[in-house]
C-alpha cells in the first residue's frame, strides 16, 4: 500500500559507486578493443582486466542499489507522487537511449549517402576521388575499402531473420504477461514471463553465434567503416538486450516473491517499456543494417 506522505530517501552510495564503475568498463572496454585490433600493442591492466574489473564492479552496485528500492517499495514507503516521478524518469530515460542509438544510426546513414558517394567522385569531390583512391566504387555495404582490404557483408536472412522472430515473439508473449499481471492471473504472468526471459537469452547465444560466423567470414571490428558500424550498433544493442533480460528476470523473481499487484507494478511496467523499446531498436537495425 502506497504511503500519502512523499518519500525522500537517504543519501546513498550508489550512484557515485556506479560511475566508477561505468568508468572502468569504459576505460578497459576501449583499451580492450584497441589491443585487440594492434597486434604490436602490449596487454596491460588498462585493458581487458580493467573491463571485467568493471562489469563486476558494476553488477554488484546494481544488485544492491535494486535491493534498496525494492525494500523501499515492498515496505510501502513509495506514494503516488513518488510513483509519477519514477514514470517520468523512466520516459526520459529511454528518450536518452533513443538519441543514444540515433546518433549511431546517423553516423551510419552520414557515411552510406554521403561519406562514400564523396570518396566515388560525386559532387565536387571528383579531384580528392583521381587523387587518392581512383579505383573506388561507391557501394554498400563497403565490402572493400578504399585501401583494398576486404571483407563479406552479413546477410539478413539467416540468423538475424531468426533474431528477429525471436524480439517479436518476446513482445508479445511479455504484453500477454502484462494483461495477465493486470489481471491478476499469477500463474499465467509467471508462464509468458519465464518464455520472455528464455527468448532473450536465446537471442544472445545465437547473436554470438553470429559473431563468431562474421569473424571467419572477414567482418571484424577493423574491417573498415563497414564493420566498424556492424559491432557498434549490433553490440551495444545487444548490450541492451542483456540489460532488459537481467531486468526482466530480476521482476520475474519479484512476481514468484509476491511483490506486485494490480495496482502497485510500476517496477514491472518499467522492464517492459525498456524491452519493447529495444525491440524497436532492433526492427530499425535488421532493416538498415542486415536488409538495404
């Protein structure tokens, strides 16, 4: 039962604790992508230690910053305002993921319609195209760079179209699971909710199934513009696919503990929202990056 009164908490160690640890991972991850791509640059600490240092670092924050507001929510300190103000953060938020991946998905759109028609000759660029590289082709995906290194392009129809199924189903079954939540069909919202977690996590193994197939393919990290922003947007979503599984499996657990109810699930509704967003997300990305 939610309290009239609006809750202030106390000062916490978390978010401070959280960007140190979202700055080693940041740190690390960089360092850990440039070692592996020079092969005369030397492992350090910097490197892919100072990345799974973080991840570590990062999870337990996240396990026990969770901990607290559940406890907050289970013992009935959350009022309604409190409730309004989590909805509105929850909104930005994901408004802050979409300018997150528009940036990406603009840095791709720049480089195919602008970038590489410019290095073909087109406009008045037709001198910079004799000059340096007067055999390039402008196409796309940039199977071969203006260097002459080559790679192959990921087709869509085989484990992404799979991928894709995948997010589709994982949104209904979870919008089934929402209804059942609503009404409070306990067993049913357990039932589509465990399937929702399953198919995520089916998703991230036959992404790095697909991975390891584009790397004995050709189409790496350093594989030119091309392969460069295959990993970018294909990995930070997939980042945010695993996000959304913790979360949703974090609430599953909260619904078999008895914590939500009909009118008292925001926690829930909030996973949700961040899953279909990434859903979207990859509906974008299959259709630019995998299909045109």
């Amino acid at each position: 039962m939610a309290t009239d009164k609006y809750y202030v908490p106390e000062s916490s160690p978390w978010p401070l604790t959280a960007s140190i640890g979202l700055c080693m991972t940041a740190v690390g991850g960089a360092h850990f992508i440039q070692q592996s791509t020079m092969a005369d640059m030397e492992p350090s600490f910097t490197g892919k230690p100072l990345f799974f240092l973080g991840l570590a670092w990062l999870l337990v924050v996240i396990a026990l910053w969770w901990r607290d507001t559940i406890k907050e929510s289970v013992t009935g300190l959350h009022s309604n305002q409190l409730g309004g103000s989590y909805r509105q953060g929850m909104l930005w938020f994901i408004f802050s993921e979409v300018m997150f991946f528009a940036a990406f998905f603009g840095a791709m759109f720049y480089t195919r319609w602008l970038i590489i028609p410019w290095l073909a000759g087109e406009g008045s660029n037709a001198m910079t195209h004799e000059l340096l590289w007067p055999n390039f082709q402008a196409m796309w995906p940039l199977t071969e760079t203006p260097s002459g290194q080559m790679t192959q392009a990921m087709g869509a129809w085989g484990l992404p179209a799979i991928n894709t199924a995948i997010l589709l189903v994982s949104s209904i079954t979870l919008t089934i699971a929402h209804h059942a939540l609503l009404e409070g069909k306990r067993g049913t919202l357990i039932l589509f909710q465990a399937i929702t977690v399953a198919l995520g996590v089916l998703f991230l193994g036959l992404q790095a199934l697909e991975y390891v197939h584009a790397y004995d393919m050709g189409l790496t990290l350093d594989a030119g513009i091309y392969g460069s922003l295959f990993f970018l947007l294909t990995g930070f979503h997939g980042a945010h696919v695993t996000i959304g599984t913790i979360f949703l499996l974090v609430t599953l657990i909260r619904v078999i503990k008895g914590h939500f109810s009909e009118d008292n699930c925001f926690a829930w509704e909030a996973g949700a929202w961040y899953w279909h967003f990434v859903d979207v997300v990859w509906l974008f990305l299959f259709v630019t990056v995998y299909w045109l």
